[in-house]
C-alpha cells in the first residue's frame, strides 16, 4: 500500500517498505526469507518502476537482513550503522556504506535522513527519515507495547527513554515500526508513559516482596491499550516478566 506520497509498504509479520528517491527504489529492511525477494521486487516493479538502488538496515536482525545478498548481487548498495558492520561473515549482504550517527542520502530527486538510535533494541538500531512526507521508519524500536530493550541497567533504561522522546521529536506524521500495524506518535506517547509507569510499579511490588505471578495479577493490561496488536496475547506478561527479573 502507498504510506504517503511515494512511499510504499507490503504490511505483514515482518514489514517491507520502499519508496522512490528519483534515481531508484531504497528498501527499508529486507525480510526473513530470501523467497520475499522477488515477491518484494515485483511490488516494487509495479509501484515505483525503477531497479533497487539501495537498501537501508534498521538493524542486524535476522527478520531484516534476509534478502541483502540477493539485492547486494543485484547492484544495490547497503547502508546500516557502522555496529553492523563487522557482525556478519556473510559477505555479500554486509553494508557497503556503515555510518556512525548520522547520514544523508541524496537520492537524485528527494534525500532520506538516517540517524541512530541504538543502545535500546540493539547497539545498531537506526531510524529513516522522509522529510517530504514526514515519515519515519522506527524499525524495531517500538513494538506494540512490548519491550524492546535486551537490557535492564540503568542505561538502557534511560537510553529507551531518550529513544522514544527523540522518536516523537521528528514530529512525524506517520510512523513505520519492523513488525505489525503502523502506529502514529499517540502510540509512542503511550507506549512510554506504560514503560515508566510499569517499571515503577513492578520495582515497588518486587521490593515489598511480591512474587511475579502476584505482580501480574496486580498489574492488568491497561484497557486503553487491549487493542494493541498482540499485547493482551503475551506482550504485557512478558514485559512483568523480564522488568521483574531485570530490574
Ligand atoms: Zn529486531
């Protein structure tokens, strides 16, 4: 489906977007399987009509990086941060271009802003801006309630914090995460105020010596947030379970 202007997403499990930067297709993350290849291409053949140009990591995931070699083979150039680098030895998917925490991309017509953001999900996570549509790719840097950091010192703890503030600083209008619906920034509000909130809580119950299961039965979903996608099925208890033993 067409996001906004020139910009495309094939929404499934795993998300694919595309858009049109002038002089070809830039692809945002490349799947789990090598057989979305041509499924992704002929959608891009149809939408945009121009070869795949680039391709942009969010990060060094397996559900991301599938079809690099396949696209790498084909002429296109891959760019991550620079923490992704030296992560893989399959040799033809690895990035051709590795930044540091920033990069511009001239496409030919429009440009496209990269900028990391890791430290949270991974230490490579970066988030892809199209300034002439206000979109924003957030890769896996939110997920629909769950909690995306591997971590729980404290400085992944404020390092989420920053990351979903910085998030709803670009003022975007629409957002893509890796995996699931498109959320906007309400939802990135929420979803901060839900970690804070819950960490808060579970810390406290935790130090009054309360086991998971009880802290559990304390903290139900919030209601506002049932409808998000997975979250009621095990999101909310897996995110009890790993702050109550993180923390
Ligand atoms: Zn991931």
């Amino acid at each position: 489906m067409e996001l906004a202007s020139d910009i495309y997403v094939r929404q499934a499990v795993d998300n694919c977007a595309w858009a049109d930067l002038g002089d070809g297709a830039i692809v945002i993350d490349s799947q789990e399987e090598t057989r979305m290849a041509p499924i992704v291409e002929r959608e891009i053949a149809k939408t945009v009509g121009k070869r795949i140009r680039w391709v942009v990591n969010t990060h060094w995931h397996g559900d991301h990086i599938a079809c690099n070699p396949i696209w790498s083979k084909q002429g296109a150039t891959i760019i991550a941060h620079e923490s992704c680098a030296p992560s893989t030895s399959q040799r033809d998917g690895n990035p051709d271009i590795a930044f540091q925490s920033r990069y511009v991309l001239e496409g030919g017509t429009r440009k496209v802003e990269l900028e990391w953001l890791g430290g949270m999900h991974t230490p490579g996570d970066i988030v892809v801006h199209f300034p002439w549509a206000r979109v924003l790719h957030i890769g896996d840097l939110f997920g629909w309630g769950l909690f995306m950091q591997r971590r729980w010192d404290q400085l992944s703890i404020d390092r989420t914090q920053q990351v979903l503030a910085r998030i709803l600083d670009f003022g975007a209008e629409h957002l893509i995460c890796g995996h699931g619906p498109f959320p906007t920034p309400h939802h990135i509000k929420r979803q901060l105020d839900y970690y804070n909130t819950m960490l808060e809580r579970i810390a406290g119950l935790r130090e009054e010596g309360r086991s998971v299961s009880e802290v559990k039965k304390e903290l139900p979903p919030p209601e506002d947030m049932r409808d998000w996608w997975r979250f009621v099925d095990w999101k909310h208890a897996h995110n009890i379970e790993a702050a109550y033993s993180g923390l």
